[in-house]
C-alpha cells in the first residue's frame, strides 16, 4: 500500500509539471501546428523522466519484413532497445522499427473532436492489421490515444453516440488490439477509455472515474501509471489481460457500461 501511495504522488506530480507547461505555451500562441508539436515535445519529455534507459521513445513507422507491410506514421513508439534488431532504418528521432521492438505506439491529439476519436479507432485498427500479418505472437505494439482536451459533453448516452457512428468490428474477427488500449482526454467529458477484455457482452472501451469527480491532473497521472505498466508487462506477460493498473490507482472506479464501434452504449448488466 505504501508503495501504490509513493507512486500515485509520483505521477500525480509528473501530471502537474506537465499541464503547467501545456498551460503556459497555450496561453502565448494560437498557432495550432506548433502547439501540437510542442504538446508531442512535453508528453515526451514527461515520460522520459521514469522510463527506464531500456525503453526509448521516437517517431516513424512499424514494418514487417517478411510481408512488407508498413504502418502510418506513429506520433510517438516506445520501443524496448533490448530487442535484437530492433531498427531498420535510424535517424535521429526517426526510426523504422520490428513490432517485436514495440511497447506502445501513443498518439497525441491536441483537441479529440468526434472527427479525431474516429481517426484514433482507424489508426488503432490499422496498428492491429500490422501486428496480424506478422506470425507468432507479439509482445506489444498497443496503442495509446492522448489528448489535451476534447468537445465531448455530456453523459455516457453521448458517448455512445460517437460509439455507434464508427464503423462496426465483426464480432467472429474481434481481437483486443482492434481497439486502443486507452484514451485519454485532459479535458471535457471524454475523460479516460480503457479496454475491458472480456467474453461477450462483456468486452469493450470502460470508463474510469474518480468517485466525487476528478482533475485533469489524476488523468493524466493515471496515463503516465499504465505507460509504466506496459513497459513493466515486457518481463514474463505478453498480453494485456485486465486493468488493475486503473483500478488500483487513487480513488479509481471501474465504469459497469461499454462502448464498442458500430453499437454504441451497451447496457448489458457486467458479469464481473
């Protein structure tokens, strides 16, 4: 317990340096390329303060060698340097990486309109396709949506909605990694997705929240916990197989309803 204690003040107070910083540089300039940049710059910096050397963070591709194919452009790759053959191509900050090199691939949003969680599920679908052309099981190559605010408002029913307007994944071809593994928003009512594996009906995108309300601070803190936890799942778990991390964090409550593409809200009663 006082280790769990230690860990959440850590990243409660990693989550504060940071949305200082994020604050002041909105606060100077409207222009919304740079921001979005430096937004990537500041995440990363963020998290390079408690990643261990092992794992670095830079941008580019994920490609497969034995099929050719290549992913989109990946914001931000953490990748375990102790792979063997982790790189094709490096330069710099720009790599094309072996998923079996990958932890996680995060994307940063500056703004999570309805337009841009659309575009976040697309990209985490497109990950997915990369990791099933590849034989054999890998170790990670999840992905991870981040965002600085977003237009949500609203109950779950609104969420739903957004939700339900996606394109739907068949049920007899789900796989986990279809689906990102978190999103998160600063600000507005997204607030933080995380994936509950699960048989049918009880799979899909949960909410979780902090009982009396929470801060963007506690968000972001409880990101920056389930980035650690990925790294820490490379050593002996190779797949994600609950939320733990979530829930066990500071007043964190697990959410009984579901989103899932092209259903929306589902209101079948959780069978925990």
């Amino acid at each position: 317990m006082i280790y769990y204690t230690y860990m959440n003040d850590y990243f409660l107070s990693l989550a504060g340096e940071l949305l200082s910083k994020y604050k002041r540089v909105n606060s100077f300039t409207p222009h919304t390329l740079s921001v979005g940049r430096y937004h990537e710059e500041a995440l990363k910096s963020t998290l390079r303060l408690f990643l261990p050397t092992r794992f670095s963070i830079k941008t580019g591709f994920v490609h497969i060698p034995q099929t050719g194919v290549t992913s989109k452009q990946c914001d931000l790759i953490i990748i375990d340097e102790n792979e063997p053959n982790s790189y094709f191509f490096q330069d710099g900050e720009f790599v094309i990486v072996h998923p079996e090199a990958v932890v996680c691939v995060i994307e940063v949003k500056t703004n999570i309109t309805k337009e841009e969680f659309g575009k976040i599920h697309k990209a985490a679908k497109a990950l997915s396709d990369v990791r099933k052309k590849k034989r054999g099981q890998l170790k990670g190559c999840l992905y991870l949506a981040f965002g600085y605010t977003s237009t949500l408002k609203g109950k779950d029913e609104r969420l739903g909605s957004w939700y339900r307007d996606l394109p739907k994944i068949n049920d007899e071809e789900y796989d986990l990694a279809d689906y990102p593994m978190e999103i998160v928003s600063l600000e507005g009512g997204l607030g933080v997705l995380q994936l509950a594996p699960g048989d049918d009906p009880n799979w899909g995108m949960r909410k979780i929240y902090k009982e009396g309300g929470d801060t963007p601070e506690w968000r972001l803190a409880l990101f920056l916990m389930a980035v650690r936890t990925l790294t820490e799942m490379r050593d002996g778990r190779t797949e994600f197989s609950n939320v733990e991390w979530g829930v066990s964090f500071e007043g964190a409550k697990l959410s009984t309803n579901r989103f899932r593409a092209g259903e929306g809200l589902v209101n079948k009663p959780y069978k925990g």
